[in-house]
C-alpha cells in the first residue's frame, strides 16, 4: 500500500499515513472488498493474489474482467 500512496500523491512511503489518508485508505479498500465480492472473489483471495506478486492495478483490472456485464 505503500507504493500505492506514494505513486498516487508523491508521498514518502516510509512516513506515517496522516489521520485524512488513513481515512481515504480505509474507504478504497471497503470499496475494492465490495467490489471483489460483487464479481466473486473474497477479500482472503485478493490478500492471496496480492501476496502471491499482483499490484493493486492488476488486482483491480482482474477484479474488472470478472465482472459480468448485462447481454
């Protein structure tokens, strides 16, 4: 998450998160569990995937190509 952070606004990753950021975090996470649920894949399973190398952009884009849109 780290690197998330400090690609996305230029922070330094090794400083803490300020009370607004860790708020921000918190909220994009909920929604990507949210998310992965809808398409069908647990929050354990995307700790795996992310664990096992995934970014969070190749997470996400996984998340995306699950997603079944109406014919």
């Amino acid at each position: 998450m780290a690197e998330m952070r400090s690609a996305s606004n230029g922070i330094d990753s090794a400083g803490p998160l300020t009370r607004n950021q860790q708020e921000v975090l918190r909220r994009a996470v909920a929604k990507v569990v949210l998310f992965g649920e809808r398409v069908g894949v647990s929050s354990d399973e995307m700790i795996c995937l992310l664990e096992g190398g995934l970014t969070m952009k190749e997470l996400l884009n996984y998340l995306v190509s699950r997603q079944k849109y109406p014919a």
